[in-house]
C-alpha cells in the first residue's frame, strides 16, 4: 500500500473529479500533469516543466546531473572555462520557454527583450567595444557569478534580499544590504542553478498590474525562505548555452 499516500495527496490536490484523470504505474496511480512513469514501475516529480529522469533508483534532473551506464549520478562538468549566455527552460509555458536571459536595465535580469549595455566608444574607440546585444556569464570555481564585461572591477551577480536578481553598477561593489553573492552552479550541457537557502531553482514573475507595456518577466531565486511567497511565480529552469561570439558580452551591463 506504499502508493495509498500519492494516490490521496493527488485526490486532494485535484478534487472529487481527480480519480478519472488517474493514471497506473506499478501498484501505484499517478497524476501524468506532476510525475512520469519510468519503466511502468518507478515515478519521478515533473519541475519547472523537466519530467525528471530516472538513474539507479533515484531521480534527478538533466539540468545538473547525468547517470553513467553503470547507473551511477556524478554532476555535469562545471561551466567554469568560458562565458555562457541562459535560456529559460519551462516546456509547459511557451510564452518563457527559449527566451533568453536579459540584462534588463536597472541593473536586474528580466525573461527576454534587449539587453541593456553600455560602452564608452568616445573614451576607448568603437573597435574596443563588444556588440552588446547579448547578456554573457561567468562562472567562477568557488560559486561566484559575474557578468562577462571589460568594465575594471567587473559586475558581480547577487541574489538580492527579496531573491531576484541582480548584478553591481559598473566601477562599484555596490548591493542592497543583506544581498547574497555566490552559491550558485553552472554545468556544462545542463543549467544554472541556485543553491542558496535550500535552493529550490529559479521562478519567473510576472509584471505588476499596471506595469509599463515594455516590463518583463524578473528572475528570482525560489528556496526555503522565498518560496511562500512566490507561489505565484512560474517555475523555470536556466540552460547554460554556449557563447561563441568572444570572450566578453559587453563593455558593461546597465
């Protein structure tokens, strides 16, 4: 009776009408709009729209682990060598699905539209200015994120106090108090994941009522702390995307 315990948190979730919609795996009845049967025996949690894979009994997800023949987990390799640009990754909302990551301008990342960059042609020359018009990463060994610029000192990426996210002003170390930097992960053919406060991955929320019509989707950090709150977010993957244009996605980011 080890599938009763599903089986009645699926009915709850679902109400009186539930049971039709029930589907068989093994012993146990399943809900195919929250988890996949592996092999007609073994369930796995779909998230952020990744129906998550099955290795040596246990679950996990393509975004930062693979499994090896023998059926054992190891991480991905660490996207720590070059800079990568990121896609939102949420099959099941195909308005976020594939967009890039943006540098939005106010210092902050947004779900797709222009990236916000600057470069002082007057000061450096037009040919010392990168083209701008994508927002590149990197990643560095002990967890850190920076944006990928010339700019002196650089832009550290953070996580500020209400978990979205955000990146430091051009020539300064600047951040809100209580702003987090580091904990975060990077892989190679997988995602950039979020591992501060218990990490639980990323959302993407929409613009206010009454935003103007150009406002985007903000990024925020989902986790233990954060996640009463953005219940009513949408939760999205990051895919780490190779970048091949140079080794810098802009002067600076603004």
């Amino acid at each position: 009776m080890a599938w009763l315990p599903l089986l009645l948190a699926t009915m709850l979730g679902h109400g009186s009408g539930a049971p039709a919609a029930l589907k068989t795996c093994g012993q146990s009845l399943y809900d195919a709009t929250e988890y996949i049967c592996h092999a007609d025996n073994f369930l796995c949690r779909i998230t952020a729209g990744e129906p998550l894979s099955v290795c040596g009994g246990a679950c996990y997800s393509t975004f930062q682990y693979a499994c090896s023949p023998g059926g054992t987990l190891a991480l991905l390799p660490a996207a720590t060598a070059a800079p990568f640009t990121l896609a939102v990754s949420n099959p099941s909302l195909p308005a976020l699905h594939g967009q890039p990551v943006s540098a939005a301008g106010g210092l902050r990342w947004a779900v797709g539209g222009p990236t916000a960059s600057y470069c002082p042609a007057s000061v450096v020359g037009p040919d010392a200015c990168p083209p701008g018009n994508a927002t590149a990463v990197l990643l560095a060994a002990d967890g850190r994120a920076a944006m990928a610029v010339v700019v002196p000192g650089g832009q550290e990426v953070y996580l500020a106090p209400d978990w979205s996210v955000g990146y430091t002003q051009a020539h300064s170390a600047g951040m809100p108090a209580g702003s987090v930097v580091g904990g975060f992960g990077a892989y190679v053919g997988g995602g950039f994941v979020n591992l501060n406060g218990d990490g639980w991955g990323w959302v993407a929320c929409a613009p206010p009522p009454g935003a103007a019509d150009d406002a985007r989707w903000r990024l925020v950090g989902r986790n233990a702390t954060s996640a009463a709150a953005l219940a009513g977010c949408a939760p999205v993957n990051l895919k780490v995307v190779p970048f091949n244009s140079s080794s810098v996605g802009a002067w600076q980011y603004t």
